[in-house]
C-alpha cells in the first residue's frame, strides 16, 4: 500500500473516530449540564448485581460484541458511585397548587396526607424483587407465549418505542402507560428533565402549573423514537447502552380495570377527537344508528353514545386490529412497554401507587426535592368490576381475558374468576 494511500486511510479513520466521539461525548456531558447528568447506584438486594442481572437484550454477554457497541459503551461509563441530585430553584418542585383542565376539576385531586407506612410493615425491597422476578420467570417461560414475547429489541419498530421517554440529566427512563397515573408521571419527568419552559421563559418547577395539552404533546419530551433523529444508524446502540445504565421503571394497573377507566375518560366524557375516531365506527357497526351525530356536542344533547358493552365488543372485533392498531389507551401494556426485551427495575402499581411513588423517589435519591402529585378521589376501582361486566356476555368475557392475559400474567394480577366463571 502506498504512503498517500495509507495516509488517506488513517483520515478517513481518525474523522469517523472524532464524529463517534463528538456524538457520544455531546449526549453523555449535554451542552451546559455536566454535574446534572448522573446515575443511580444500584442498592442489594433491590437490584441485582450485574453479574446476576440477565440480559435486557436478545444478545448475550458472551456473544461476540460489535467494536462500534465497544466503543460507544466505554465512553458512557458514568461514575454510578454518585448520587448527585442538582439543586432545584426555589427548594421543593411538586407542591400543592398549579393549575388544572376542566376535566382534572371535575374529578378532584385527593389532597389528604399520606399515612406514613409503619417501620417494616411492608418490604417494599422484597415486593420490588418478587415483581421483577415474576417479570422475568414468564418471559423465560417457553409454554407461556404471546404476540412479541420472543421478539428482539433490534427488531421493535421505532414507532412502538415511543412510550419510553427519557431524562438524561437524572439517568432515568420511564414507560408511561395511559390510565396509569401517566399525566402526573409525565409532568414529574417534565420538571425533572426541564424539557419544557414556562411563560417566563424558565424550566417550569411545579408539575402542576404544566397545562395538560403540553404534558402530552410529544414535543415536551424525548422518547426512544426520536433517538433516529439525533443518532441515526447509532441510534439501537445509544438506547441499548442508555437501558443497560439508567434506571428503567413502569407503573401497571389491574387490566380490566384499566379498560373501565379508558372508558369512562374517553367515551363518557365528550371528547371531539375519540368521539370522531372511535365513536362513530362503534355506534355505526353495533348499534342501530346508521347516521351518527357528526360531533361529540351534538351525540352528547341527543343521547347516542357507545355503550360499555360495544366497546368491548369494539375490542373482540377482529376488523378493529386489521384496520388499525389499538390505541395506547386500551393497547395492552406488553405491547407498549415489551416487558420481555427491556429489564425494567422498578415496577410499580396504580393499586399501591402512594407506596411505590415513595419507594422510587426513595431510590433516585429525589424523595427531599419535591412531593409527587396527587391521585384523583374519584379513581376507578377494583370493586367496580363485577358492575361494569354484569351485562357483557361470558362469552365476550373470557375473549377478553384472553387478548389481556399476559399483562394479567406478567404483571402478577390474578385471574378475575368472578368475572369470567359466573
């Protein structure tokens, strides 16, 4: 090889190094927040030592490893040993106040005080494991199949990555589950990430002053489907390294309840969008109205609204997946979250949602800076279901049971025999 050969060679090389390099180095540091961008350690035995934690991935770590995941992996070793938190202007973020929708009115925030869980009441270390274990024993298990269960992360279709919104100045990804306390969540990873600005111009500090149309407008927040845009081709490697760093963590909710819950937020209360997009089709296949209002105003002063019972009928029609995915409302939770390719380390539930909020800030070391937002009063429970599925066929009942069998499963919620046996 000649001399200008070998010289043009070692250019080409070095400028790929220095662009791999800029990359990475820009989104580990960040422009201005060098001390902001920190990890958690990991505390025994809440998370398991990584020796001892299985792969979130479908490669292995004896696998042969590319050198482009080599060298993207050695430049975001961040000092775990730290649990700097950075000090938020004017103390405290989430205090009582802000202000609210007209929908969060009408419902009512729950401003009672929390009663403090007595010492050694509830392990909420050991009630972590069981639930990550359970997690991981179903996913492993090869008798116990569903749609995605062995699918790879490499092969996850960047649309379906869009529930996983990131915080790089605290190493924290979150999967929001809509129905599952994801508004209040949200607005917590606004503050935290300060990705959005008030009138003012600054980062806004109380979760509750953030309107609602912000909290889940998808600008407001940078998910793992956005990662083509800054990353391009290094886009899998950059979420899978941010996976295996960051603390990862999901809130779940009894399914069927959940299904109750997307009802009456979408379907009882008008709501122009889902009435035009799922309204509509309901009353016009399974009911008698061939001629729908044209807008929810108009269905609401003059009566025609889906019932409960055409909504899951809505759900068990094999036409409503062919002509369009589920939406996140009413999409089961494996399929937003792929609890099977990604190793979450925090499961929490909206059943226990005072005690896991709590126990997660605990871990982030964020417990001091700010109070989590309160629940609605009027939230929808588990005592409802017998009500709510009284009048749905047995039939459709145990369909049902079966399109949201693996989030009953994965998630260790026990089968609704009252419900499906009666």
């Amino acid at each position: 090889m000649t001399k200008s050969r070998l010289f043009c060679l070692l250019l080409v090389l070095g400028s790929a190094f220095m662009v791999l390099y800029i990359i990475v180095y820009w989104d580990n540091v960040g422009p201005a927040h060098f001390n902001h961008h920190t990890s958690f350690s990991k505390s025994s035995p809440t998370h398991l030592l990584d020796a001892e934690r299985p792969s979130s991935f479908s490669t292995s770590e004896n696998d042969d490893v590319s050198d482009v995941d080599r060298f993207l992996d050695s430049f975001l070793n961040v000092d775990t040993t730290k649990n700097e938190v950075p000090s938020t202007k004017g103390g405290k973020l989430a205090q009582r106040g802000g202000t609210n929708s007209f929908e969060e009115n009408v419902r009512g925030y729950d401003w009672s005080s929390r009663t403090k869980l007595e010492e050694g009441l509830l392990d909420q270390e050991l009630i972590q494991e069981e639930r990550r274990l359970n997690l991981r024993k179903f996913c492993a298990n090869s008798s116990f199949n569903f749609p995605t269960k062995d699918l790879d992360f490499d092969d996850i279709p960047n649309k379906e990555l869009d529930h996983l919104i990131v915080d790089d100045r605290h190493g924290i990804i979150y999967c929001y589950v809509p129905k599952v306390a994801c508004t209040n969540w949200k607005r917590v990873m606004i503050v935290l990430s300060e990705s959005l600005l008030d009138k003012k111009g600054v980062p806004y500090q109380d979760p509750l002053e953030i309107p609602r149309e912000d909290v889940h407008n998808t600008s407001s927040h940078l998910t793992f489907n956005k990662f083509w845009r800054r990353y391009g081709k290094f886009s899998r490697h950059m979420m899978k390294i941010k996976l295996k760093k960051y603390t990862k963590f999901i809130f779940v909710r009894d399914p069927f309840v959940r299904l109750i819950s997307a009802f009456r937020s979408k379907f009882e209360l008008e709501n122009e969008d889902f009435y035009k997009t799922f309204a509509i089709p309901i009353l016009t296949r399974y009911s008698n109205w061939t001629n729908a209002p044209p807008s929810a105003g108009e269905a609401f002063s003059s009566g025609p609204k889906p019932s409960f019972s055409q909504f899951i009928q809505y759900l068990l029609d094999a036409r409503t997946e062919e002509q369009k995915p589920f939406n996140e409302h009413w999409r089961q939770v494996y399929r937003l979250c792929h609890p099977c390719q990604i190793d979450y380390d925090f499961v929490g539930k909206l059943e226990t949602l005072d005690e896991d909020t709590s126990e997660l800030l605990r871990q982030l070391n964020l417990d001091s800076l700010f109070q989590f937002p309160p629940s609605y009063r009027n939230r929808t429970g588990s005592s409802w279901e017998e009500d709510w599925f009284s009048k749905i066929p047995l039939e459709w009942r145990q369909k049902l049971y079966k399109l949201y069998e693996p989030d009953f499963v994965l998630f260790g919620y026990p089968k609704p025999e009252n419900i499906l046996n009666v």
